[in-house]
C-alpha cells in the first residue's frame, strides 16, 4: 500500500514539475517573441546582463541550432541560446526527483526507467522531432509562394527596377504576406551587400532546399551573369511552379484511394464478415 502512494506522489510531483514546464513556455509568448526577432534585437536587450552571460556559456552547435529553428520559422537569438537549456533542465529535474525516489525505496527500478525514458522523449528527443517535422512544412509552404514571389518580381523589373532593388522592396511589403519568406528575403538582400548578389542566390537556394527554389536562384544567376531581361521568363516560371504544385496536388489525392482501402479493410469489410458468419456459428455452437 505505501508503495502505490509513494507512485502516486511521484506522478503527482511529475505532472506538478511538467504543469510549470508548460506554464514558462507559455509565459515567454513564442509568437510575440518571434515577431519582435525578425527585424529588431529588442529581445536581447530586455533581457539581464546576467541571464545572458548565464545563458551564453551554455552554448552548443550554435551554428546548427539556429538554422534548423530558422527552418522552422524561429528567429530569435535569445530562444535559439536558451534551447538546449529549456531541455535540459526540466530532463534533469525530473531524473532528480526520480533518483530521490528510488534511493528511498519509493519506486521501483523498472518505474525508473520506464519514468526516465518517458523524460527523455518528452523533454530531449520530442522538440528536436517537432522542429524537424515544422522545418519541412515551412519549407515546404514557402517552396509554395513562389510563384507569387515570382509574379511580384516580374512586375518590379518591368517597371524598371533591379534586381537588387526589387528584392530589398519585396522583402519589405511580403512582411504582410508571409513573414518567413520576407526574413529569408531580408537574409539575402543582407548578404547582397556582403558577398554579392550570386552568393546570395546561392544562399536562397540552399535555404529552401526544394526545386522550385533552384529554378528561381538560377534564372536570377542568369540574369545577373547575362544581363537579360527576366520579366518574361519569371512570368513563366510562375506558371511552371504552378503546374508542378497541381501534379503534385493530383498525385496526393490519387494516392489517397490506395490510402483508404486498409481503414476500410479493417473497420468495414471485417465487422461485415464478423455479422455474417457470427450467427451460422452461434447456430452451430448452440445445436
């Protein structure tokens, strides 16, 4: 009997530990923080000198933190420093109170490890997972603008614009748009100024690693090399992307017959066979 009280207190100790988890996730405002990291720095500012020293000797593959929560529409510096800390701490808490109980006798070791593994995917393996899936989906959903981002630099350039000043005006008005494609715009005007131009495309390229993203870096590398007029040809290109998103739109939804015939195997065809024969047999058994 004290066994199973002890078990209940640590499950309730562990809902109270992940209940206040969520509570300081919610309380940092993720959305608000990223909107405020696309153009500004107010984040690092509001944040103590302290913190920030605390915050920065815990710094792992930053490089590689940062552009994969880039990928998945998180921009801020400050959220990018704290990740692995937003991790490890609460992993950490709840392995304590785990080895407390088990030093104690209040749990048993298979609880342990089942109770740590649990931990481990929640708080270590769950947000790199989450990260990755919501990478794909924005590449995926900017991959899917452009042909807009296409259609609006057609437009530009035939008013006379270039390139260069066609990208730094788009990167400003598709804020209202859509918000991941302006940063990524931003980045690579950014790096025009630094690198160049090419770099830059080559940049934008390898930041959406799809191939509508390729079409469009090189027809502007031409461009850029050539010096030819690219208003028709992104006109064009528009309407390719176009007609590739609606193959690939038609493929999904071919596909999904295929899809639907196992649920329909299991949860419709079996329980019309189970009613069929169920009463032949009740006959059987009952004679």
């Amino acid at each position: 009997m004290m066994d199973y009280a002890n078990i209940v207190v640590s499950l309730l100790l562990a809902t109270t530990i992940f209940t206040a988890y969520v509570k300081l996730i919610n309380a940092i405002k993720m959305d608000s923080l990223i909107d405020n990291a696309i153009y500004s720095n107010s984040i690092k500012r509001n944040v103590p000198y302290w913190v920030s020293a605390f915050i920065s000797s815990f710094k792992f593959n930053k490089k590689d933190i940062r552009q994969k929560l880039e990928t998945a529409g998180i921009y801020s510096e400050y959220i990018s420093n704290i990740y692995y800390l937003a991790k490890v701490i609460p992993f950490f808490i709840v392995i304590s109170v785990l080895s407390y109980c088990l030093y104690n006798n209040s749990i048993s070791f298979i609880f342990f490890i089942v109770m740590s593994f649990v931990g481990l995917v929640f708080f270590i393996i769950g947000p790199d997972i989450y990260i990755s899936k919501k990478g794909k989906r924005n590449i995926s959903r900017i991959s899917s603008r452009l042909p807009f981002l296409s259609d609006l630099m057609s437009i530009c350039i035939n008013t006379g614009m270039t390139t260069e000043s066609t990208l730094s005006y788009l990167s400003k008005e598709m804020v209202i748009i859509d918000r991941d494609l302006a940063f990524i715009l931003k980045k690579t005007v950014d790096r025009t100024e630094i690198v160049g131009i090419e770099k830059a495309l080559m940049y934008f390229s390898e930041t959406i690693p799809t191939n509508e993203a390729r079409s469009f870096s090189v027809t502007l590398l031409n461009a850029v090399r050539f010096g030819t007029s690219i208003g028709p040809v992104l006109t064009s290109l528009a309407s390719d992307m176009r007609e590739v998103n609606m193959l690939e739109l038609e493929e999904k939804v071919g596909k999904m017959g295929a899809k639907m015939s196992i649920p329909m195997i299991v949860f419709i065809m079996i329980p019309i066979v189970v009613l069929i024969v169920a009463p032949g047999i009740m006959r059987i058994f009952m004679k």
